[in-house]
C-alpha cells in the first residue's frame, strides 16, 4: 500500500512540475507579448478593427486632337459625414448648424427631397417634373404610392424627430436625412453632405469642429469643362447614381454616392474615364484622435480620352451656324426663313473618317447644365436634342450626287437602266404659253402626273444637271434606275445604314419598298421619282451625310466613323487603346469606278465654283466640291437647307455637311463652310495644308 502511495505522489509531482513549466511558458509568452512585443499587437489589433474608409479617384480628363483639355480635374472642398465620430442624438443639431453655416456664406448643400415649401402658400407641395425622386422617397419611407405630401412630411417629421421644429427649419433636416439615407450613410460609406465650398466656408467649419462631431472636410477632385459650350451634346456631363442605376452599377463595383457620366462621352467612355478609389484604414481612441492610419490601396486615376474633334474648329464651326441662323429668323420674311431656329453640322477628315467638329444648334453650356436643365427640356427649339447624330432630314438635292453615281455605273453595262457622261435630259417648259419658266417631267405612264424643276434648265448632262441642281434630270435618272438599283449605292455611300460612331445614333430612313412593307404600305413608280431628288420617305443624320460625302471625296471607300483619337493613362504616358488614324476601319468599297466618281466630283465643283454656291464659294482660295440642297418639311414652314463640301478638291482632306432648318435655299449654309474652311486652311492651323499665294496648296 505504501509503495503504490509513493508511486501516486511520484505521478502527482512530475505531473504538477510539468503544468508548472507550462504555466511559467505561458507566464513568459504573455510578458513578451505585453512588454516586448506589445506595441506590434497591439497595431495589429487597431489595423483590424479600423474604419476603412475610401479614397476618392480622380476621374480621366478628356482632351481634344491636339491635347487641349476640354473637361478636366481640380482639386476642391466636399464636406462629409463620418459615421463612426458623428452621434446620431445630435444628427439634427449638427445638420441645422452646418446649414446655417452655408446660408451664410452663400453656398448650397445636397438636397434632393422632392418637396417645397411654396413661397406664399402655408401648404408643401411635391416638386414639379421629380416622379421618380418623389417615388424614392416614398419607397425609403415605406409609404403607399398614394401617399400624400403631408403623409410624407408627417412621416419623416415622425422618423427624424422634428415635430417640435419650425416647418421651415424641419424641411431643410429632413432633405439632409432623407439623402443620407438614400445614400446608404454608415461606418464604411461616408456621406457628402455638400461639394465644392469655398475656403472661407472650410475656414467657418474648422473654427466649429468641436461642436460639428463627425464632420470631415475632404480635398477630393472636382470636374471642370474648359468651356461648357464646346461641343456639349457630344461630351455630356456627370453627376450621381439615381437609384435605379445602382442595382447594376453595385455589381460592377461602384458605391451609391460615385459620380459616373450621364450622357455624351463622359457616359459612353464610362469604363476608360472612371477611376479606381483607394482605401485608407483609420482608427481612433475614446477622445477622437486618430492613433492609425494606413492607405492600403492607392488612388488609381480613370484614363485620358483623347478625341478625334479640333476645339477652335469646333468653335468656329458653332459661332457660324449660330449666328448665320439667328441672321436669317431676323431678317426672313414668310416662309423664307423667319421660323429658322436650329440646325446641326459634321467636318470629317475624309481619309480617316475621323470627326473633327459636330455641332448642335442652339446648344447649352455644360457650366449651368444642371440649374438649366428644367428650362431647357420645355424650350420648344429643343436645345437638349443632339441633332448631329439623332436629327434625321430629307437630304434634297445633296442626294442627286449619290443618284448620279448609280446611274453612271448601272448605265455602264447596262445603258437601258443608267446613264453615261454624255446622256443629256431636256428641262424645258411645255407649257402652252411658255411662260411659267420651270422644267416639266412627265411619267409616261400616269399623262396626268407632271413633276417640276425649279428653273428651265434646257438640256443638261450629269455634270450640269449637278451644278445647276436640275431635278429632271435626276427624275428621269432615277426612273431608269428603279429604286432598287438608287438604294444599293445609297447604302454603300452609308445613307440609312450606321456611321458606327457609337454614341447611339439614328439609323435614319432609306426610301423605297423595304421601309414602306413595315409600315404596311405600298410602293409606286411616282415615288421613285421624288426619292431619286432627296424627298419622299429619305431621312438622313448630318453624321450619316458627311459620312457620304466624304466616301465620294476620298474616291469610294467608306471608313467607320470615330470620335475617339486614343486613350491615354492619365499621365499620358501608356497607351490604352492605339490610334488607328493610319490604319481606319473599312467598312465598304464603293462598287463604283473612279472614272465615274470623278464626273460626279466634276458636277459638285461645278457647284462651287459657278453654281448654286458659287456666290460664296467660287473665288475662295481653295478649290472646292460641293452640292447645295432645299428640303420642304411642312406647308407652313420654310424648307430646311442643307448643303455638303468636300476641300481641296484634288486632293480631299475633309468633308462638311450642314443642315439649317427652316433656313431656306441650302446655297445659305455654304457661309457656314467657308468659314470652317478658313479656320481649317489657316497656314498657323497643324492641318496637312499650308495655303500659298494664288491658292496653291502644298502637303
């Protein structure tokens, strides 16, 4: 019995020797990590349970062909919302003391609550033309679509607490928490409360830091156009994800108070432009003081867009419709032009098909897009429409160019069905008196159906009928050809088909049995007449006509039409998407013979130089193609006017097409491009001319 006691002694004594030496392990491993190691446990503790909060991305700039920035970046004040410093018991307090702050300096803070307090009416009422702020706002509230407008406020006076507040007072809260929590306000997700105060506004809150608990002031940076009213329909503008984006938007990675592109470039461009947010890691102690604070993932800057557009080009190209339409209203008289208010034009190098200016007219400058927008959409000259690529237009006798090619090559092997440089076609009056002094066509075929011409032209051959713009001649042509043939060369120019600009273009409207059939309607001889001058059912873009042009001017080849040069990185110096200038995408050969392509370009110099543009255009130093065309559009309106160039006529670098609507005769509009001319041609310009005495040109 002893020796089993001495044995279960023995046992207990090695056994607590051992718990022993564990315990001094123990004792010693926690004394390193308390006195040796503790300051690197103790970051590691702090790093994990910091605030990670996000670092802003500068957006990428978009500049023009020669690197002008057109909208860019600086750096500005935004006042925000830390969650993690802010007591929500003082939300209200904080909100109403902010608001008085920026009352007093002038500045506006975000408010998008959809409801007014109408000057001299005791009653709120919804916001006009804000169906779907107003329907958020009901949504955040879980309130009835009925719901009223006091229903609303007697729901969030409930939810935030300001019963007791001044009406007044109480709506100025309330649009500040309705967004906060539109915006998904918490610990990771700060919200702006306001973007881009003044300093002074800055200097104001920091002298009342200790009683604004959780405000913040963030240097972040602020997007600035040069100058809004350069091509503004084209670049668009940005601005915040409403909220039936963010479903889709949150999947690819953005938070509900990012700013993306709205429309034009900075929309279509979203995914080169848009940066990468940084991280930063912060925690602080019990007094507010930060004691971490590590940036875990740069800031990576969304990339540079470099345009195919010339800004001074474009400049002038604006100032000229502009002013040339507003001279026309004023000085018109009944239906020649007293009602012209609008118009569009395209300057393309023909070579390259890049878009060097597309002008809306009138247009809004990006600047005041916002405050302008509502007065703006109720304009009826529709200042927000982008007629460049969604305008669609009777091209007139700009399409006799495109009929005259068909013609020519149809009529090469198969003279029954086309023509030939030498066909001539009588315009004459067989009136009985022969006074009324415009060309007749008569279809054989229906004796009572007689067409006109809006001179007497005599007889002509398809280089006259071009340059005086003769409609018998281009009625008897398109006879000949039948519709199918017109409209087999219209597509291969790129009338009615996509440019492939990529901006979400019209497709515009090629006449003839195709379009009618989807209508359910039918086609007849009569109307290949009048489609064969540009009338009838053709409709085209101003981007789908200098596309035509410039296939003609160029000798037949029709390139996809770009208004992207390049995208840089940010600092310019890697390139992300290559220029292809020097190697332009082919979308068609024109299946016309050059032969035949220059007669016609013969006919449009005839135009230029003693024609229906020869006014403006026969002297000018460089010698241009071009084709003038009037448009009717309604009995009571004046006729839009339309005219297309091409310079230098030997060898074509660019191609114009300009559209005035209601502006009368097209041969107008060639002021419009002699000016683009100019500007273009300047010997100080990096054009690929300099123009020499006499009008000699060299490469």
């Amino acid at each position: 019995m002893k020796e089993n006691n001495k044995e279960y002694f023995r046992r207990f004594a090695i056994l607590m020797s051992i718990v022993l030496v564990i315990m001094v392990a123990f004792e010693i491993i926690l004394m390193r990590q308390q006195f040796v190691d503790g300051e690197q446990y103790k970051s590691q503790a702090i790093k994990y349970t910091a605030t990670s909060l996000s670092i802003t991305a500068a957006r990428g700039e978009i500049v023009d062909r020669y690197g002008r920035p057109i909208a860019q970046n600086r750096m500005g004040y935004s006042i925000m919302f830390n969650r993690a410093e802010m007591d929500r018991e003082h939300w209200n307090d904080t909100i109403y003391k902010l608001t008085n702050i920026l009352e007093e300096e002038g500045e506006e803070w975000i408010d998008n609550c959809p409801i007014i307090l109408a000057e001299g009416s005791a009653y709120p009422v919804f916001e006009e033309g804000k169906d779907a702020a107003i329907a958020d706002m009901k949504s955040e509230l879980n309130l009835q679509s009925y719901a009223t407008v006091q229903n609303c406020i007697d729901t969030m006076n409930e939810e935030y607490e300001l019963s007791n507040q001044d009406p007044v007072v109480a709506r100025k809260i309330m649009g500040v928490r309705l967004n906060m929590e539109l915006m998904e306000f918490s610990s990771s997700n700060p919200y702006v409360f306001a973007e881009d105060v003044s300093l002074a506004t800055v200097e104001k809150i920091e002298e009342n830091s200790e009683l604004l608990k959780g405000v913040e002031i963030h240097v972040v940076p602020i997007r600035e156009y040069t100058d809004g009213t350069i091509a503004p329909h084209l670049i668009g503008n940005t601005g915040p994800i409403f909220a039936e984006e963010y479903e889709e938007l949150k999947a690819q990675g953005y938070s509900i108070n990012a700013t993306i592109g709205k429309f034009g470039i900075e929309k279509t461009y979203e995914s080169y432009l848009k940066g990468t947010n940084g991280v930063r890691k912060v925690q602080r102690d019990d007094t507010g003081e930060i004691v971490y604070e590590e940036i875990t993932r740069d800031a990576t800057p969304g990339n540079t867009v470099v345009l195919t557009i010339d800004s001074k080009l474009q400049k002038v190209a604006q100032d000229s419709i502009g002013q040339l339409i507003k001279k026309i209203s004023s000085t018109g008289g009944p239906k020649s032009g007293i009602d012209a208010d609008a118009g569009a034009l395209v300057v393309m190098n023909v070579r390259t098909f890049e878009v060097l200016a597309a002008v809306t007219y009138p247009s809004f400058d990006l600047a005041n897009y916002n405050e302008q927008y509502s007065a703006m959409l109720a304009d009826k000259s529709a200042p927000l429409f982008n007629r460049v690529l969604n305008g669609t237009y009777a091209p007139g006798s700009t399409f006799k160019p495109a009929i005259a090619l068909a013609g020519l090559q149809v009529g090469k092997d198969d003279p029954e069905h086309g023509i030939n440089s030498s066909t001539t076609f009588d315009c004459v009056d067989s009136s009985p008196k022969g006074t009324a002094g415009y060309g007749e066509y008569t279809l054989d075929k229906y004796q009572d159906f007689t067409l006109y011409c809006l001179h007497e032209h005599g007889k002509c051959d398809v280089v006259k009928a071009i340059g005086v713009s003769c409609n018998i001649f281009f009625y008897a042509t398109g006879y000949r050809l039948g519709i199918t043939r017109m409209n087999d060369y219209c597509k291969q120019l790129g009338l009615g088909v996509a440019t492939g600009i990529g901006m979400g273009e019209a497709k515009g409207v090629l006449a003839g049995r195709e379009n009618r059939e989807s209508r359910e309607m039918g086609w007849y001889e009569a109307d290949t007449l009048t489609a064969a001058i540009g009338q009838n059912d053709n409709k085209f873009t101003p981007m789908q006509l200098c596309a035509y042009i410039s296939t003609i001017a160029n000798g037949g080849t029709r390139y996809e039409a770009r208004i992207i040069k390049t995208v840089k990185t940010y600092d310019m110096e890697e390139t992300v998407v290559e220029d292809t200038s020097e190697n332009p995408v082919v979308y068609n050969e024109l299946n016309v013979d050059t032969v035949m392509i220059n007669i016609v370009k013969e006919g449009m110099r005839a135009v230029a130089e003693d024609g229906t543009a020869g006014e403006v255009l026969g002297d000018y130093k460089v010698p241009v193609g071009g084709k003038t065309g009037t448009a009717d559009t309604t009995k009571e309106a004046t006729a839009n006017a339309l005219f297309i160039a091409f310079a230098p006529y030997d060898e074509p670098e660019i191609g114009v097409a300009i559209v005035g609507e209601r502006c009368g005769y097209g041969s107008s509009m060639a002021q419009v491009a002699r000016d683009i001319f100019d500007e273009y041609f300047d010997s100080d310009k990096e054009s690929g001319y300099v123009v020499l005495e006499e009008g000699q040109l060299v490469s």
